[in-house]
C-alpha cells in the first residue's frame, strides 16, 4: 500500500501478536525472537539477506515462533530477493515472514509469489478526523494518517491552517 497507509502500524501489531507479547517490545525491536531488515542506504544488501538466513536456523528463544520483518521489501536487490528466495517459500515451522512494501510491484515476482499479500489504501478523511480530532489536518494529510498525525500535533502547522481558513473566509 501507498505511504501512510498504516502497513508498518498493522506489521507491528500482527508481528507482537503472533510473538505473544507486548505491542511496545516490537516498536523498540526488542524482542529476542524479531529481526528486522531494513534498507541500508538505497536498497536491502545481500549482506542483510545473509544475516537473516544464518538467524533463521536459530529457534525460538523466548516465543514460540520467530518473526522476520522486512520492511521496504521493494527496496530488495535482485541478489538479496535471491538469498532469500529458499528461505521465504520453505521457512521453519516457528519462522514468520513480513513483508511491508509501498510498491509491491517492484518486487521480484518470484517473490510476490510465495507471499499471501494484504493490500492497504490510503485512509478516509473521515477516519482520520475521528483518528486525530482535527478535521482540517485530516484533509490536509491527503490519506496519510502518519501525516495527519503530524499536522495535528505541530503547533505551527495548526496556526498556519486556522491561517488558510481565515483568508478563505
């Protein structure tokens, strides 16, 4: 789903719901049985890749599965997408993968294919007025609750919008 969508939100829930554990040990990355691979830089290296492969062979420490939260998936090299390919169509009966991409499209095809996908779109002005009490950022974020979000609780932005609204007026 598009940026804002609310997808890492929903992957760190769903990753503390299937670890059994409390949503803020996964915020902080840490939980002894999350990984995380993210982007370094302009793409997720081969070397990431690696790291998460030799860590897949170790068992639960605390939970009774391991979650693997790749974030920017899009962001994968083709080399990386390929060390990791196995990996990802055969995991380990206690390992979880998590995939959170803006542009799906842009994965590798043989890895779009091993994966169950969960689309996400953009949010309603409605939901996020009800999400941030403030009808006038919620338009403004343009379905992006991380944005609307931001406009509501910036002091600067409010006074620039009560601002907008007067010279409309």
């Amino acid at each position: 789903g598009p940026a804002g969508s609310g997808k890492r939100r929903y992957a760190d829930r769903f990753a503390a719901a299937v670890l059994d554990t409390e949503l803020g040990r996964v915020e902080r990355r840490t939980h002894p049985d999350l990984f995380v691979l993210e982007p370094e830089g302009q793409g997720i290296l081969v070397e990431g890749a690696r790291r998460l492969r030799r860590d897949l062979h170790l068992r639960p420490y605390e939970a009774a599965r391991r979650v693997y939260l790749i974030l920017d998936a899009h962001l994968l090299r083709d080399e990386s997408a390929n060390a990791l390919l196995k990996s990802i169509e055969e995991p380990p009966e206690y390992g979880v993968f998590v995939l959170v991409s803006d542009h799906a499209r842009r994965m590798l095809p043989t890895i779009l294919s091993r994966v169950q996908t969960v689309p996400f779109r953009r949010f309603p002005v409605a939901a996020l007025e009800q999400a941030v009490s403030e009808p006038v950022a919620a338009r403004a974020a343009l379905g992006s609750l991380a944005r609307a979000e931001e406009l509501a609780g910036d002091p600067a932005a409010d006074g620039r919008r009560r601002a907008y609204l007067e010279l409309a007026r």
